[in-house]
C-alpha cells in the first residue's frame, strides 16, 4: 500500500506521525480558514479538514489525512495570533481557565470521504502574571499555534491539567487516526 498522504505542512503533525510509526508523505494545499458566520467551533474544524483533504489533489488509490485544530475559550475560537497584542490577549483568554482543543481529522480514498471525526481535549491552565505572558509572548512560540501556545514547549509550565488526548493538543489526534486508518483497512506502519 501507498504511504499515507499527509494533507497538512504543519511540522508538528508530521512528527506525531513519525513517532507513531505511521508511513506518509506531505502534500499540504492551501485552504481558506476563515471561519463561516454561524458556524459551530465542531463543524468549523470538520469542514477544514474536509477541504484539505480535498485539496490535496490525491490519486484514485491514496489515503488521505487532513486536520484542523482550533482552541476554544469561553465560546470563541482561538486560531493562530498574527501579532504580539493578539497572542498576549489569547494567553490573558486562557489564564486560570480550562479551554477546549477540538480538531477535525478527514480520511478519505481516491477522493472519496471515509470518515470525518471530531476529538475534544480539555486543558486547565494556571493563572499567569503579565510577566510571563511578556515573556512568552517574546520566546515567538505562540505564533503558529492554535491558541497562541505549544503544550509541548515552553508552555507545558502553564498546563495544571488535560483531560483527553494530549497528541490532539499538539495538533493531531493520534490514536483517532490510527482507528481511522485501521478500520480503512490500512496499514501504514513501518
């Protein structure tokens, strides 16, 4: 069988994979990601990573995966900051809080949906001083991460606690897909 196509550039995915001993490759397309008025934080995360999964230009006999995370806070989605106000507002959002991480994972083959699935993970965070949201906000690890944070960087200091799939909170839901990828009937390890 094919490797797994990867539908997504994202270098966190790509060693979540690794690690797992999942066998793929990268073939990542550009999608819009602005979210639709209305719409659900659930049904945001399934329709983007439909999209990239579509997009991905895969081939009659490909597997693809496609994701998308997003954190929520107090009912508004949290994406990537795209400046320092913007992810110190995040950080502020998420002090002394628990939020939710929701991602999208899209299977399909040779184009075709084979299943779509939402995983939830709750993530408690400790309240932060303006002192440390400065200085991780100045660290620039905030920058391309969902919610303006790496869990599994500088500030795994600030997560007091998860409830669900720590994978999904570093952006990809490990054990979901490798369920997903089974029941296609794939076997994609090395």
């Amino acid at each position: 069988m094919k490797p797994l196509v990867l539908a997504s550039s994202s270098p966190r995915r790509a060693e979540l994979l690794r690690a797992a001993g999942i066998r793929f490759v990268v073939r990542a397309a550009p999608v819009d990601e602005s979210i639709l008025s209305g719409e659900s934080p659930e049904d945001y995360v399934c329709r983007l990573a439909r999209a990239k999964a579509q997009a991905s230009g895969a081939a009659m006999d490909e597997l693809v995966l496609a994701a998308d995370t997003v954190v929520v806070a107090g009912g508004a989605c949290l994406g990537k900051p795209a400046d320092t106000a913007e992810a110190e507002a995040m950080l502020r959002q998420l002090s002394g809080r628990v939020h939710v991480v929701l991602t999208g994972v899209a299977l399909t083959f040779g184009g075709f949906e084979l299943a779509v699935e939402v995983a939830e993970t709750r993530v408690s965070f400790a309240r932060l001083s303006d002192q440390e949201i400065t200085w991780y906000v100045a660290t620039r690890e905030p920058y391309d991460k969902a919610g303006g944070y790496a869990i599994q960087g500088l500030a795994s200091r600030f997560v007091a606690a998860i409830d669900g799939s720590y994978s999904n909170v570093v952006g990809l839901p490990v054990e979901l897909v490798y369920r997903l990828i089974a029941r296609a009937g794939g076997d994609l390890l090395r």
